[in-house]
C-alpha cells in the first residue's frame, strides 16, 4: 500500500469538498499516525476544526463513521505500512496536491517548534546535567550509527578540536565498539538513537552501562530502549512532515553540549583552540581570505 489507506480516494475527492472538509482532508494526509492513535476529537483540534466534521468526512469517503477510518489506519500501523515507505507515497501525495513552496514551509515550522521545545526548563535542565556529566568524564565515547551519526560526529568533532577527550565509536572494518573496551565508571558514553533504533547502538549502550559507564542518551522517547539504559536523557523529536526522519534537533542538542562543555573548561578550552588553529594554518586546512591589496 502507498500511503495511507484513504490517500488515494481523498486526493480523487480533495477538489470537490468544502473548504471545511479539505482542513481535516489535509490532516488526514499530513498526519496519517495522527489519525490511528488519536481519538476523533483530539484530531479535530489539531486540524482547527469541528468534531463533526472528521465525521462527515469518513462518510463522503464512503465509511459509516470516523471510527472506521482511525480502525483502518490502525491497521496500517500494525502491519508497517505506514513505515517510511507508505509515509513516501504519502508524501508525494500530499506535495501533488499542496505543492513543493507548502511542503518546505510545513518542515520549517515543524523544525522551529521542536528546536523551540529545547528550551523548555526542564530539558534546560537535563541538558545542565548532561554537560556536568561530560565536562567530568575522564573520557567521552561517542556512538551514533545510520541516520544517529552525524549527531554523534559532530559532538566529537567540536570536542576534538579541544583535545583528545573524546573516541568515536566508527564501525570501519566492523570495529566500531571495540575501543569501549577500555571504559569505566570515570568515563561517560554519549549516544544518539531514534527510533527505528539501530540495535548496535543499544547493545553497546548496554555493555557501557554494565561496565559502570554513565550514558548520555540523545533519544526520542522516555521509553527507547537508550532511555531505558541512560543515565541522563535528553528527548527530542524526529517527526516530520517528509517521510525522511529529521536529524536536526539531535544536531543542536549536540552543539549545545558541546558549547556548555567547552564553555565548562575555562581557559583550559581558549588554549586548546590556539593550539589547533595554529596547527590547522600550519596545514592550510582553510582557504585563506585574500587581503585587498591582493585582490587589486
């Protein structure tokens, strides 16, 4: 099936309903997981509209109420089909209809809301414990595989540039985990997963904390498996209008911490920084800025 069960017939009708009807019309094709877990009234608030209207709706669709149309959608959910390829078929749907200039703005405003959320006083507050934890850590070790990685990279990479604090668990030549071998309760494992959970990262996350290793999960629900394990979670969401997961409020929890950790070491940090871009000018790793008097 390519999308959600109805996105075919709604997309056959969309022109022919009241401007009413296409707001919960469009709810439905945005937000198809929406539409099996929530309940009929909590659906109509989302899409701004009357509760009665998602049930007239179902019955220009041809079904007896809107219970039948959460029961088939439910369905679509139990049986994976609204797994990243029905969320595909949904999407190109939804940008047939609505255009690509609607699609971007609908990704814009979800990426706005969730990096918002990051402010909230009590994830303030996790991310104050997590940078605790790290700044303390003999040695940090980072692990972040498929889509998780670059999150978990560009942690170590922004730490890297302060010294050699940090290890990052790459899986060249399927080694990935083995340099964990070596941790302990003084250090701290840095992880990043959402869902679907890649199983190495919660295999490794697991002997970490076996071994005493305090876990810093980057994570998508209070109940992952990484939050089971962690010490300290910091929850982000990785919902998105496109079938693609998003990747960047996990990229900003990594910069953050990095930032309060680096900000953490004091004059320790500025002097490492000195050192490196004194070596990375010694290489000409950047492209130099040319004066005026050799652009002339």
């Amino acid at each position: 099936m390519d999308g959600g069960p109805l996105t075919q017939p709604i997309v056959e009708a969309f022109e022919t309903l009241s401007p009413q009807l296409q707001t919960a019309a469009r709810y439905m094709l945005d937000r198809p997981d929406d539409v099996a877990l929530l309940s009929m009234r909590e659906q109509a608030r989302r899409a701004g509209v009357p509760a009665a209207t998602m049930t007239r709706l179902a019955k220009r669709l041809g079904l007896d109420g809107y219970d039948d149309v959460r029961s088939l959608y439910a369905g679509a959910v139990r049986n994976g089909t609204l797994g990243f390829a029905g969320k595909a078929g949904e999407q190109v749907a939804v940008q047939k209809l609505r255009g690509d200039k609607a699609l971007a703005a609908d990704m814009v405003q979800s990426l706005s809301r969730q990096i918002g959320r990051l402010a909230e006083p009590a994830t303030l507050q996790r991310l104050a414990d997590a940078a605790e934890r790290l700044h303390r850590a003999r040695r940090i070790y980072c692990l972040g595989l498929r889509s998780c990685h670059a999150a978990a990279w560009h942690f170590h990479y922004m730490l890297s540039l302060l010294g050699d604090a940090t290890v990052m668990l790459d899986d060249a030549g399927g080694t990935g985990l083995d340099a964990i071998r070596g941790a302990g309760p003084r250090d701290v494992l840095f992880a990043a997963s959402v869902e679907p959970y890649a199983s190495a990262t919660i295999e490794g996350a697991r002997y970490a904390a076996a071994r005493g290793v305090p876990v810093v999960a980057v994570t998508d629900s209070e109940v992952s498996p990484l939050a089971q394990i962690a010490t300290v979670t910091i929850l982000v969401s990785a919902d998105s209008p496109s079938f693609f997961h998003t990747m960047t409020p996990l990229l900003a929890v990594s910069e953050i911490l990095a930032a309060l950790v680096a900000g953490r070491s004091g004059r320790k940090a500025t002097e490492a920084l000195a050192r490196t871009e004194a070596q990375l000018t010694a290489f000409g790793v950047h492209l130099q800025r040319r004066s005026s008097r050799e652009k002339s």
